[in-house]
C-alpha cells in the first residue's frame, strides 16, 4: 500500500477506522477523562489509526462516498468504537462504586469531591479508590491490553460491515450483577468491620445508658474504617488484579461474538 497515493476505496476505510478509534479514544478510561484536553484525543487517535490501518485487511468491497451505506457504516463504526471504551471504563466504574459503598458506611458521604476520571463529584474514599485503580491500571500497562485488543477488533469485527448480533447486549445484565458483586466483595472487609463496630456499640449504649451511642459511633466507625482500610490495601489490589482479568474477557467476548 503506497502511503502517499490513497485511492477513493482506501481514504473510505481510513475514514472509518478512524472513527471507530475516535470514539474508543474518547469513551476509555485514563485518557479519555475530561483532563485530557480534546486536541490530544484527536491527535492521539490520528496516530493510533495511521499505526493501525495499514496492518487491518480492508475488504475489497467499499460503498461509493454518495452511498446511503456510508451512513450505517459509519454508525455501525463509533457504536462499537463506544461499547468498546464504555467495556474498558467498567473497571473504575467498579472501584468508584467500592469507594462510594464504604465511604457511606463510614459516615463520609457528605464530603464531596470533584472527581475528574468520571466527570462527577465523589467523596474521599472514592477519589483513593479511583487513584488507587489508575496506578494499578498503569502499572500492568493496561492501556496497552485495551490497545492490542482494539487493534484485534478490526479482525473480528471488519471495516465497512452491517451491525453485528444485538442478542449479545442481553448478557450485559450479568455483566452488570458481576460488577456489582465484585464491588461489594472490594468493600466486604470495611463494611463486615463497620457492622461488628455497631453491634459493639449497640451493646455498650445499652449496658451503659450514659454514653452517647449516637455521636460517638461516628468517630469510631471512621477510624475502625480507616485503619480496616488500610491493612486491606494487597487484598485491594488482588481484587483490582482479578477485576482487570473480568473485564479483558468482557471486552474480547464481545469482539468476537458480535
């Protein structure tokens, strides 16, 4: 393929891998934060499309540019480059979610913060929680994983086809209940902790009526939870380990079912 003399069937492709790219650059975790500045996602998914393209087999069979095809292509093209950033993005969604379970068991909620990997605002254990998952999600080099396994979506999923099966979106409600049990299991020791600690002092305040059960429960359950929170961190990352390894098989189920 000579780089610098495209034909019209060749600039189509380009086009459509580049927005398949796009919209994956935009939508995953890390580097599609509202941090990043929008110039950097195009560059960086210019780059990422003229590294990939010309190692994806483009099939021989293009619509004209006038074509009414170029338009479900198109879609067909930023739906999956989407589903595909969204898949990635379920890891913090998880570890956020963990974050927010134990910060209202321990009474922080109302301290929010402003969040910048989700956009929203959070509390202080969710934004240790989201740091905590970033540093990981670096240092495995994850980012690489969600690259190469972009980069095989173009084999299982090929340039200029129709939408692939729908009947896979029905076993997103058991993705959905996984990551919803794994972000009770991250929270688990801080929750089962926060429990004991009120049953104690249920006890204490009816054994000793003079004690103000109610203010002095918050201040013990925060540094109940901290400390727990704390010895619990190599759990924490195991779990973040295995939670990684889940949502890599989401990712490539999905590329090569639908």
């Amino acid at each position: 393929m000579n780089l610098f003399n495209f034909n019209e069937y060749e600039i189509i492709a380009f086009f459509l891998v580049l927005l398949r790219i796009s919209a994956f650059i935009v939508s995953w975790p890390v580097f599609g934060s509202v941090n990043v500045p929008g110039p950097v996602k195009i560059l960086l998914a210019l780059v990422v499309t003229i590294l990939i393209f010309p190692v994806i087999a483009i099939q021989a069979t293009l619509p004209e540019l006038e074509s009414l095809e170029m338009i479900s292509f198109a879609l067909k093209e930023v739906f999956t480059g989407l589903v595909m950033g969204y898949l990635c993005r379920l890891f913090f969604f998880v570890v956020s979610m963990a974050g927010n379970i134990i910060s209202l068991t321990m009474g922080l909620s109302q301290g929010q913060l402003y969040n910048p990997a989700l956009n929203a605002t959070g509390n202080s254990v969710e934004q240790f929680y989201v740091i905590l998952g970033t540093l990981f999600f670096l240092a495995i080099n994850g980012h690489h994983y969600m690259l190469v396994g972009l980069q095989k979506s173009f084999e299982f999923i090929p340039v200029a086809t129709a939408f692939g099966k729908v009947e896979i979106f029905a076993n997103f409600g058991m993705v959905v209940n996984q990551l919803f049990e794994f972000g009770v299991r991250m929270a688990g020791p801080v929750l089962v902790t926060i429990l004991f600690a009120n049953i104690a002092m249920g006890i204490i305040g009816r054994a000793v009526p003079q004690i103000n059960v109610l203010i002095t429960a918050l201040p013990a359950n925060i540094l109940v939870g901290l400390l727990v929170l704390i010895i619990s961190i190599p759990l924490l990352i195991a779990q973040m380990g295995e939670l990684v390894e889940l949502m890599a098989e989401h990712l490539f189920a999905f590329i090569k079912e639908y």
